[in-house]
C-alpha cells in the first residue's frame, strides 16, 4: 500500500482538491453552464424563426395576380402564363388608378349632448 501512495501522490493529490472544490464550485458552474446551453438554444431558434418571416415575406412580395384571369405567379414573367395578358402594366395600373379616397378614412366629429 506504501509503494502506491508514493507512486501515485499526484493522483491522490488532484483527487482530493476535485473532492473539495467540486460541491462548492461545482453546482454553481453545472447550473451556469446549463443555462448558457439553454439560452444559446433559445436564441439560434429565435433567429431561425426570424429568417424563416423574412424569408417568407420575401417570397410573398414576388407573388402577383392577374386581373384579368386571377391566376397566380411569382412574378419571375412579365406575361400571364395562363390568359398572356401583361403582368407589369397592370401592376403599374392598378397602382395608379387607387384613388386617395378610397384608401383614407373619412371621419366626421360629432357633438354629443
């Protein structure tokens, strides 16, 4: 037993100071750490969820309707696959023809007695 405290006094050495410093340093660094883990988690599917909306709102801005024939495309044509009508001009039409009216809200005050 002699021969293997001497040969292994490092050992029990570093043995000892793990036993002493791990309940009280320990918990404390597990906790931290698991909480680290857990936010960084959190945040890569915050992030995720944002690219995922922008991404969306991305490809929902591409979208055009035709008015002539309300068939749908990604706006990757100028022309309606469907009916051939122009896409663009009835794009820079149709915001051209809105009037301010029709897109404010008209409001009247009344005197309540």
């Amino acid at each position: 037993m002699n021969y293997f405290l001497k040969a292994n006094k490092n050992l029990l050495t570093y043995s000892l100071i793990i036993l002493i410093f791990i309940p009280i340093f320990g918990f404390n660094f597990l906790i931290s750490f698991v909480g680290n883990i857990l936010l960084i988690l959190f945040l890569i599917t915050l992030l995720l969820l944002v690219l995922v909306f922008m991404g969306f709102n991305s490809y929902k801005s591409k979208i055009n309707t035709c008015s002539n024939c309300g068939a749908i495309s990604l706006g990757l044509s100028e022309t309606c696959m469907n009916c051939g009508a122009d896409l663009e001009n009835i794009k820079k039409k149709n915001e051209l023809d809105k009037k301010p009216s029709e897109s404010t809200i008209d409001v009247k005050a009344e005197e309540i007695k």
